[in-house]
C-alpha cells in the first residue's frame, strides 16, 4: 500500500553519523547523537485516544506499532484509516527535543491528515496540506494541556529551514501550530467535529482551511472566514474548465515549483494558498506552458480557445 502523507520518512542516509534527512525535508539524528538525559515510555494508542476525546472526535481509523520504519505516517488500508508508527522512533524524537510532547505532536498531526481527509487524495503531501496539518496539530496540543513551547518542540528541533515542494519552511510551520494553538485557546471547550467517512473527501465537521470541506465546528486553525463553507466563502478561489472530462492543471505557491490538481468536468474546484493571498496556475501551450496569477477572492474558468488550440483562463465578473 502506497504510504500516502508521510510525516517522517527516511529517505537519505549522510553517513553513518550523520543526520538523516528525511523526504518530506525534517532532520533526524542517528541514535548516537541523541540526548540521553530524557526518557519517555511511549503508548500511542492512549495518546491518540486522549486526542479524539479532547477534540470530541469518534475514532475511525486504526493504530499499529511497526517498529524498524524510522517513521510516522498516515494512510488508508482497504478503506480503513490507520495511523501507523515506530515507537523507537518516536521516543528519539523524544529524547532529542528533550519533552515527550514532541512525539506527541507528530501524532496529532498525523492524526491531522485524516481529520482534513487528505490521505483520500493521490496527490500526496503539499504544503498547504502540511500547513492544515500543522494547525490542528497545535489545536490538539493545547486541548490535551501542553503549552506553546512544548507544541513547537518537533518542530523546532528537527524541521527543515528550506521549503519543498510538498512541504513548508520551519518558519511556516511554526506559526501555523502557533496560530491552532491559539485558536483552541481562545474558543475554549467545543465539538470540532471530524471526518468518519475514509471514502469521500471533505471534512464533515471541522476547519476548512483547504479545500476539504465545510465547517459546523471548532476551528484548528486554518485562515479565512471559518464559519462558511468554500462554496459561500468569497475568499476562496473557485477553478472551473470547459471540458467534458477531468484535466490536470498546475498550481503553485511560488511561482517555481508546482503541484498537479485534478479539475472536474462541471465542477467548481475551490481552494487557498495558504501561506499568501495569492498563487499560479500553469496551462498547456503549444509547446510549453503559460503561467497565470491567481488572487483569492476571485472565479476563474479555463477555456479552450478554438484558433489557438490551447487552454487560456479568464476571469469570472462579478
């Protein structure tokens, strides 16, 4: 099963004593550079169900310890959701961070990912799913009594400064668990609500801070007006195409590098770009590409020109 979202994934090994990098960008020290002043027992599923009961979300996805993976990640398995986790490499990140909320955070976003139902996308991980993840992560983190510092612990000791294409700089992170923990804060005790349907996109009840879904509960964090959902959101950005099958189309927060996104026939696709107000979508033409500003708040369609025979984009008035 394709692992779908991977949080921690090792993917480069330096030298024998040198830091690994992982895939999706985060630094994990080898065993021996570990502190070892702190321990911590580790009980993932305890942890997790402490989450769904601080957040008054009905668990409906599965835990498994898979020790020797150097990872934690998301996934869906037979339609079934899973979190699963090396619970060596969790208590590393433990020790390195020097706090057992560290591992803990990795959990919750994780537990983000299926919160948000981005494992029911192929696309995989992008920052603006990274972002959302990270948001609930600090929404968690504050409803199960750790304070800033401790939310921030993972991410300080071990994100990458440089953003990806599937995933954001440090700086990004950080103020995006900042900002759930903040949230969770000030709204106080609520039902955030939760996605229990692994087969349909979309979040049934929680923050729409992507293109997820609507929101009729507590919000982790994410931006824009939080009490409509995309549809009756001005702010969002709604993509059409006139075409009588799906397209894929490009889209980007930079400018530079660009992710695929699927634009259904007769369907609006709304969505943000999380870290700015404003994105890029790149089309097909002739033989290359042509590359459009997008700005939030406004509908556009994309439509085949006839004469030039390529895809052009205008912007729909008001």
């Amino acid at each position: 099963m394709k692992k779908l979202i991977i949080f921690f994934l090792i993917a480069i090994s330096i030298s024998a004593q040198a830091q690994k990098i992982t895939g999706c960008g985060f630094k994990v020290p080898p065993r021996s550079l570990l502190k070892s002043n702190f321990a911590s027992v580790y009980e993932a599923k305890t942890i997790l169900k402490n989450m769904l009961d601080s957040i008054k979300w009905k668990e409906n996805f599965n835990v498994r310890e898979e020790n020797g993976i150097r990872n934690a990640y998301a996934t869906i398995i037979r339609n079934a959701r899973w979190i699963i986790y090396d619970n060596n490499f969790l208590e590393d990140i433990d020790a390195y961070a020097a706090t057992k909320w560290a591992s803990i955070s990795v959990l919750a976003h994780e537990m983000g990912h299926h919160y948000y139902n981005h494992v029911v996308s192929n696309q995989g991980s992008t920052p603006p799913k990274e972002i959302e993840a990270d948001a609930f992560s600090g929404y968690v983190m504050y409803k199960l009594g750790a304070n800033l510092n401790e939310s921030l612990a993972a991410m300080n000791a071990i994100a990458s400064d440089q953003a990806s294409s599937s995933h954001p700089a440090k700086r990004d992170r950080l103020a995006a668990i900042t900002r759930g923990w903040n949230t969770a804060k000030t709204e106080g005790p609520g039902n955030t609500g939760g996605n229990t349907n692994p087969n349909q996109g979309g979040n049934s009840g929680g923050n729409p801070s992507g293109n997820q879904g609507g929101n009729s509960g507590g919000n982790p964090g994410g931006s824009g007006n939080t009490n409509l959902p995309p549809v009756d959101d001005p702010s969002w950005i709604s993509l059409t195409i006139q075409s009588t099958k799906t397209q894929t189309v490009q889209l980007s927060d930079d400018g530079k590098i660009f992710q695929p996104a699927e634009i259904k026939a007769g369907e609006a696709f709304l969505f943000r770009f999380e870290i700015y107000q404003f994105g890029w979508l790149k089309l097909p033409y002739f033989n290359g590409y042509r590359t459009y500003k997008l700005m939030h708040g406004k509908d556009y369609s994309i439509l085949w020109n006839r004469r030039s025979k390529n895809w052009t984009l205008v912007e729909v008035p008001n």
